[in-house]
C-alpha cells in the first residue's frame, strides 16, 4: 500500500504543474459518459496511469476518463479507481479542484473498497487518506508531502453544501435544505465536490447532498471514482454517507460508470436526512 501512496504523491507533483501550465480549454474528445473532456482531464490521466503502470501491487486501474478497466500486473493485489481531475472545469476560473482514487480488492464494488485517497489542488495541496479506520491529512512543501493532522468528523456541524439544479429537486428535499437554512446552516458550494468535501472534514461538520432530481434520477456522482471513495473517508472520520435510504457503500455496481444520489455529512445531518427520506421511498 506504501508504494501506491507515494505514486499518489508523484502523481500530484505532476498534476499540480499541469494545472499551473497546462491549456485548460476542451479537447475533441467525449468520456463514455458523454461528457467532453477538457485537455487537462486526459494529460492528468496519461500522468497516472503511467505511474500506475509502474506499481507491481496495482493489479487493474480504471478511470472516469476511460471507457474500461485496464490490466496491468497479474499478480497485483490491488484495484484502483479514479478521478483525475474532478471539477476540472473550474481550474479556468482558478477555484480549486481534486483527484480522487479508491483502492479495492478482488472487485471493483462498494463491498471491496478498503482504502480511499484524495487531492486538493487549492491555494495549497493537500491528500487525504482513509486506511485502516483513520483518516490522515498531509501538505505538499518543495515536492515532500509533510502529516499535518489526524480528521475527525464533530457529531453535527453547521455547512449546506448543496449540489445539483435546484428546480429539478423534489418538494420535499427542498424542504430539507431550506429547514437546515432557517436552523442556521450557512451554504459553502462551490461545484467542486473535492473542496467541499474537504471543507466540511476540516470545519468538523454538516452535509454535501446531490440527490436524485427530475433529470437525474441516478444522481450525477459516480459510485466508483467519486462516491465510495469519500463515503469511506466520512465514515473513518466518524461521519457517515447515504444514498437518502441506506449507507451508500451497501450500493450495488452494475457498470463501471454507474452513478448514484449521496448525501455526506456528520451523523446529525445524515439521522436527519435518513428521517426526511423515509418517507419518500
Ligand atoms: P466531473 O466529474 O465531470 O468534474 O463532475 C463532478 C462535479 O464537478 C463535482 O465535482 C461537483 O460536486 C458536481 O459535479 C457539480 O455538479 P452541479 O454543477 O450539477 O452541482
């Protein structure tokens, strides 16, 4: 496990140039999800996978950016799913973005992720990693990534952070964010699910929610690059992850680039979205 953190750490080095020099306009090119990718999604991807390639440990990656899995060492022990570059869309408007990976064994599914990575590409760079029950962040000075703390979730906070179109949501999701408004949360969304997750992790609390919507009834997340990865690293640091009905790594993965709702948050707001829901079935 040693040696894919330190390809994680290599690997952001990189990213982190390609974010300060690279052209962030859009290539001719469509991800399988039909979405079109920007020239800083592939160069981030190329970046990866060849580090990646190099890992004897990493059995098979795949990437939101790809359409399927690719081997790489037989007797590798580990999967790896991941995100280049979530949010890459705001690099152009210099707000900050992510790489995320999730780290699986024997399936690529939410019953086999067992470690969980991310990468913040702010006014600083940090990863955070979820192993083993805890969670550990570290800063990136003159190239060596330095532990600055352990994460832990408070039992509930005070940030809305929330995702998708509004006049798609359902009556009674609106209800839920407008109560949780009029009980004082203050809204922190910047479209970037990597800062905003992150910023309710380091400000102890609250809830990010992209829920199912008119036009979206599988959510827009995807499970394996972006979903379970962070539901692990919420529920390590105390918190914890749901698709509005049930703990979001009980999801079931039928394509690689499946999508699902997901609420994260500390367990206060997630009792409370649970509760809202319920009743919505
Ligand atoms: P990409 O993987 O295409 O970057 O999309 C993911 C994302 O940008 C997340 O980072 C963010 O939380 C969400 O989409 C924003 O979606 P919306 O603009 O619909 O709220």
């Amino acid at each position: 496990m040693k040696d894919i953190i330190k390809a994680i750490e290599t690997a952001s080095v990189e990213i982190k140039k390609i974010i300060d020099l690279g052209d962030t306009s859009k290539s001719e090119n469509e991800n399988s999800t039909g979405d079109t990718q920007l020239k800083l999604d592939i160069a981030s991807d190329v970046v990866i996978e060849k580090i990646f390639s190099e890992i004897p440990s990493i059995k098979a990656i795949v990437s939101e950016e790809q359409d399927s899995i690719v081997n790489l060492h037989e007797d590798g022990e580990y999967l790896i799913a991941y995100d280049p570059l979530d949010g890459s869309s705001l690099v152009d408007v210099n707000l900050s973005v992510g790489s995320i990976y999730g780290i699986y064994k024997n399936e690529f599914n939410a019953q086999n992720i067992i470690g969980a990575v991310y990468v913040v590409f702010g006014p600083r760079v940090e990863m955070v990693v979820a192993l083993d029950n805890s969670v550990k962040m570290y800063r990136l000075y003159e190239n060596k990534f330095n532990f600055i703390q352990d994460v832990k979730l408070n039992e509930k906070g005070k940030i809305n952070a929330t995702g998708s179109t509004q006049m798609n949501w359902a009556p009674f999701h609106k209800k839920l964010v407008n109560d949780m408004f009029n009980d004082g949360y203050y809204l922190r969304y910047s479209g970037g699910m990597v800062p905003d997750l992150h910023q309710i992790l380091l400000k102890g609390g609250g809830l990010f929610s992209y829920p199912a919507t008119t036009d979206k009834q599988k959510g827009k997340l995807r499970q394996l690059f972006e979903v379970f990865p962070f539901a692990l690293v919420y529920e390590f640091a105390g918190g914890g992850a749901v698709d509005g009905f049930k703990r979001v790594l009980e999801v079931e993965t039928t394509h690689i680039h499946d999508t699902t709702p997901c609420f994260f948050g500390s367990n206060e707001e997630i009792k409370r979205v649970l509760e809202v829901y319920k009743n919505h079935g």
